[in-house]
C-alpha cells in the first residue's frame, strides 16, 4: 500500500514538474521577454528542461512525503 502511495506523490510531483515548466517556459518567461518561446529553441534542450522540471517535481514530492510522515 505504501508503495502505491509513493507512486501516487511521485506522480503528482512530476504533473507539477511538468506544470512548471510549461508555466514558465510556454507562458511567462517569454512574456516578460527573459527568454525566446520554446518553439524557438532546440529541442535537445527543450528536452533536457522538461527531464530537469520532472526530476525536480518527483525530488520535492519525496521531500515532502517523508517531512510529512516523520509528524
């Protein structure tokens, strides 16, 4: 059941990754003007962004899972 459970946070922390990113990249870096829309950019580095997004959401849900069963 537990292992579930990490499945599930894990998940969810990649969909945040994943919402993050698009967020940032799709929406308002380039509003603001930091940076060119992704479509502009190659795709190895649009690539290693979203695995860099992802892995950043999975690491924070785990973070918080194991904060939160210490309590």
């Amino acid at each position: 059941f537990e292992q579930k459970i990490r499945l599930y946070s894990n998940l969810k922390g990649a969909l945040a990754g994943l919402a993050l990113w698009t967020g940032s990249y799709l929406g308002w870096l380039p509003a603001v003007g930091i940076l060119t829309p992704v479509t502009q950019q190659p795709w190895r580095r649009n690539l290693l962004m979203i695995v860099a997004h992802v892995i950043w959401g999975v690491t924070l849900s785990e973070i918080l899972r194991k904060l939160n069963a210490d309590k």
